[in-house]
C-alpha cells in the first residue's frame, strides 16, 4: 500500500508513517554544528523552507519535551548528540509571510499583529507567574489592545518591536529555566519585497535593520537563529551589523540537497507510486536546479503535487510576490537585459555578470543585481561560473511557461486575449490596418495614466511601449529569432524579427517613438521619425546579413502619445 501525500507545511503531518516524505532531518545537525550563531538561507519559493523551518522547531522546542516520535525513524536518529537536545531549547518561530501593506503604515501595523500573535502563549496568567515581575508587566502592555478614535486598534510603537523578539528571548529563558533560545524567522524578505514595489524602501530598510540588530545581533540570549527567505538582500541594506554572517544562497555548497529533491529521491518516488514510465517527462519539467555542487535537483511542490495528481503532469509552480517584483525589474530593465532575456526565452543560453546581493536602492540600473535575483527566484540556472560571470539557462520547461506568462502578465486583463492574438497574428501577416485596430484596443484597455513610469516615478514611456510590445511579440518566438535592441546597421533597433521560414514569412523592424509636439505636428510625423531612423540607421542590413531578401523586410514606426497609437509600415 502506497502512501498518501500530503501538501501541509507542518512537520508532524508530513512526516508521519503513512505520508509521504523526503527524510531530510540531517539538516538539524549540520545546521546546528555550523559555527555561526545567525544563518540566512535563500532559496526559491516552494522549495521547502517553510517546511524545515517547523521541523526545527518540532526539534528543539521545550513544548515538545520528551516526544522525540517524528525523529526516530528518521536520519537525525543515528545522531545520538543531537537526539540528546530534543525538547529542550526554547524556540521563537515566526513567518514575515503577512508583514506587507500597500503603505509603510499598513506594514508596521501587520507586524504589530505578529508580534502580539507571538506573545499570545502568555495570555495565561498562569504562564506569567514563572517570568518575574517586570516581564510579566511587559507582555501585559504588549498583549494589551488600545483603540484610536475611528475604534481601530493602534499598533504597537516601531520602538517595542524592534526590541520585542530580544526581549521575549529574555522571559522565555526565565520561563523555562533555560540559558538561550532558537529564534527561526521564514520569509524575512517579503516586507522588504513590497517595500521596494510600493516605494517606502527606505524607511522599512531602516526599521528592519534596527529589528534584526537587536534580535539577533545584540541578542545575549540568543543560542542560534536561522533566517530563511528568496533573495539575499544587500549587507549594507539590512545587514550591517553582521560581521560574519553565512548567507547559505542557491550557488553555496552548504546544505545544498536539503531543499529539493535528488534524482535518486525523485525515482525512489516514482518507483513507489508506479510511475516510472513518466520519469523523462517529470525530468523535462521539474528536473534542473542547482544548488552548490548540486545538479539535477526538482522542485519539491511541483512532484509532490504530481504525485498527488495520480501523474498529471502540469505546472505546479504557483504565482507569488516574487515574481512581481521580477516582472517590474525585467519592465524597467536596460535594453541589454531586455535582449539577453528575449534570447533566454528562446532556449538560449547567455552571459552575464551576476551579483547574489539584492540592493534594490539601485537594481534597476545595475543588471547584475537583476540576474541574481532571476538566480535566487528559481527562474535561471548557473550552468557555469567564472568569477561574477556566469552562464545561465533557463531551469525547465515548468519554469519556461511561468516565464511567459510573466511576460504577458505586464499587460494582459481578463478582456484582452483576443486583441493580444490580432496583434500576433496581424504582425505575423504584417498586416498595418490589423495591428493598428488590435493595438489601439490594448492600448486602451491596458495602459493607465502612470504607466511609463518605474516604481520611482522616473518617465521613461518609450522603454515602457518598448516593453509592452516585446511581451506580446514574445509569443511568436516559434516562427521568429526575435532581437530587442541588438546592434544593427550603425545603431540598436527597437526590436528585429529574423524569420525562421525565410521562404513564407517576413522579416520584422520594429521602431517606437513617441509624440514630440517640437519635431512634429501629428503621430503620423511621430511614426515618420521611426521610420526615418530604421533606414538612417541601416537597421536591414542585420537581416539581409542572415539570408532575409531586401524585399522581405517590413518596416514599423509605432508612434504613442499617451493612450493613442498609430503604426505605419514602410
């Protein structure tokens, strides 16, 4: 009899006899024998870190005292040193999963809820008793709710939560008699991830920086603590205070099968469950990753849910926040980035310089923050590494249909597949009126007032349309080598579509511009411009130089001038 799957995150339900699960307790000795007392480990979203994170907890934590179960069947049982410190550590555990707001307000106010929700174990006053008077009145002003006029409650002061994780280190170690604690903090970067995207960096920079130097720098209680979260934000960000702080990201060595699974745990599965025969289809979409020295690790959410799914095969990999924020870099990027990543999508692999820091006071003018982040969002692989060079691919086939629909989701609404395909289809023919007609339609639908402008309020509408455009253009990458920005005669064209049947289909140029009342009086004159610099500029010439005949090549200008388009083709 097989056993059943489970999608639940908690450790006791996972791991039971009758559940299927991927032993990887060794993970508790090796990270507590590590010789520093703070490690943050990033990894890409559903790769079990959540899942770790309450393993450690169900380990260590006095509330589990003498109820070692889970473990003895498990690896961590040959470990009797370790085995000996079951139960008898308190834990403070907790997820910065819900700590976002639209607003520097709204964030401060969801981790004031946190943070009363971690004190909630003292609401007892029973359990108040064994933590000395001072403490006692503290958690009570902590857990106390005061309401402002309106009957809202009012958050706790940035001050008491900076300090309340160090604090309650110090009364749990009274409570329970104990020297130090464990503190595991999950998803430590989603606050600052929507920070960034909603325009308050700075300010939530400066508090976490203050939280985390306090809780886990200053800490005297502190035995170990273990930071899990996607990206690894920049040390002069957030932390500063840190000497030596291990950052265990996707190209360390350290812990690099913990999360994920192996090739040999991936056919132990199929194996039981009876579906060898799948095995290359399950390598082709979830096979790929590489962590450390590690290659060939599969995204664990994706084969649980298809085991789960008795072998349906599809893509598993849900939509989160992580890949907002990829989507907005990748929208504002540079015309090198927009280039390399039309070249990924066409299953290429490209070089680029890499930076694993996440500083996003300035990603979007430095490149090499934007390739570590696609690294640690599990969206690229680092096929090779030479320095901060490094060659990258695209994982799998799973990740290459979240990408594309990364791309479309720039602009696509519920109403509007159907002028995305006109558009498609009516470039493809290069057909004028068509793509005039399908584009005026997107334009109107999807282009609001502020867009054109980056998360900071820079206005930059031509790299903005340029964008637009290359995500809709993306989805004809089968019938075309599709280039954005690539040099080109004397100069860079917008984009260039090199037809893979030259014998049927055109070959492409693309220029946009938008309205400029100085140089011209209407957006015909605005698409004349466009055309006049595809031939100043030679633009054809790439084209003719890759078998395209001079009279298979059409010419675009796309002129804008805020939500009206016009295309003329020469």
């Amino acid at each position: 009899m097989t056993r059943e799957i489970s999608l639940d995150e908690d450790f006791e339900t996972t791991s039971a006899s009758d559940t299927f699960y991927v032993d990887k307790t060794k993970f508790i000795g090796e990270w507590y024998r590590n010789n520093s007392p703070v490690t943050l480990i990033t990894r890409p979203r559903r790769f079990g870190k959540t899942l770790t994170m309450n393993m450690v907890e169900r380990f260590f934590s006095v509330s589990y005292k003498n109820k070692p179960e889970p473990f003895l069947c498990r690896e961590i049982a040959r470990d009797s040193v370790i085995m000996a410190l079951q139960g008898t550590i308190p834990v403070i555990s907790l997820t910065f999963m819900c700590v976002e707001g639209q607003t520097y307000e709204k964030m401060i106010y969801m981790l004031s809820v946190l943070i009363r929700e971690v004190f909630e174990q003292f609401r007892d006053d029973t359990r108040l008793k064994g933590i000395g008077r001072e403490n006692a009145a503290y958690v009570r002003e902590i857990l106390n709710e005061r309401y402002d006029d309106n009957g809202d409650i009012i958050p706790l002061s940035e001050d008491m939560m900076a300090n309340a994780l160090a604090r309650l280190s110090r009364i749990l170690c009274h409570a329970y008699k104990k020297d130090k604690v464990i503190i595991l903090l999950d998803e430590y970067d989603t606050p600052l991830q929507c920070a960034y995207l909603n325009g308050y960096w700075n300010r939530a920079a400066e508090f976490f920086g203050l939280l985390f130097k306090k809780t886990f720098k200053e800490n005297k209680f502190l035995d170990k603590a273990l930071i899990t979260g996607i990206s690894r934000v920049s040390k002069e960000s957030l932390f500063s205070p840190f000497n030596n702080l291990p950052v265990c990201s996707v190209t360390s060595p350290y812990y690099e099968d913990t999360f994920g699974f192996t090739q040999k745990e991936v056919d132990d599965a199929l194996a039981e469950y009876m579906m060898m025969e799948k095995r290359e289809e399950v390598k082709h979409w979830y096979d790929g990753y590489r962590f450390g020295n590690m290659d060939g690790m599969y995204n664990p959410w994706s084969i649980v849910n298809f085991l789960s799914a008795k072998g349906e095969i599809e893509d598993y990999w849900v939509n989160t926040a992580s890949n907002e924020i990829v989507s907005n870099v990748l929208q504002y990027g540079s015309a090198d980035l927009k280039d390399k990543f039309v070249a990924l999508m066409q299953g290429e692999n490209i070089v680029a310089t890499v930076s694993e820091d996440t500083t996003y006071k300035t990603i979007l003018s430095r490149s090499e923050i934007i390739w570590g982040l696609l690294l640690a969002c599990g969206y690229l692989k680092a096929v090779k590494k030479e320095g901060k060079e490094y060659t990258l691919a695209i994982v799998n086939h799973e990740v290459r249909i979240m990408m594309d629909d990364l791309v479309l989701a720039w602009f696509k609404t519920e109403n509007d597949q159907r002028s995305h395909d006109d558009f498609t289809k009516a470039l493809a023919d290069c057909d004028e009126e068509r793509m005039q007609e399908s584009l005026s339609l997107l334009s109107m639908e999807l282009i609001g007032s502020s867009d054109g402008s980056d998360h900071e309020g820079n206005h930059e509408p031509e790299k903005f349309y340029h964008g637009f455009v290359l995500g809709i253009v993306a989805a004809l990458r089968n019938r075309f080598v599709i280039n954005s920005n690539r040099e080109s005669g004397t100069g860079r064209s917008d984009i260039l579509m090199e037809p893979k049947d030259k014998k049927n289909d055109h070959g492409i140029i693309i220029e946009f511009k938008v309205f400029n009342p100085k140089e011209e009086k209407d957006l015909e004159g605005t698409c004349d411009r466009a055309l006049e610099q595809i031939e100043k500029k030679k633009y054809a010439l790439e084209l003719m130089r890759r078998g395209v005949p001079q009279d298979r090549i059409v010419r675009f200008g796309i002129g804008y001038k805020d939500k009206e388009v016009l295309v003329k083709a020469a």
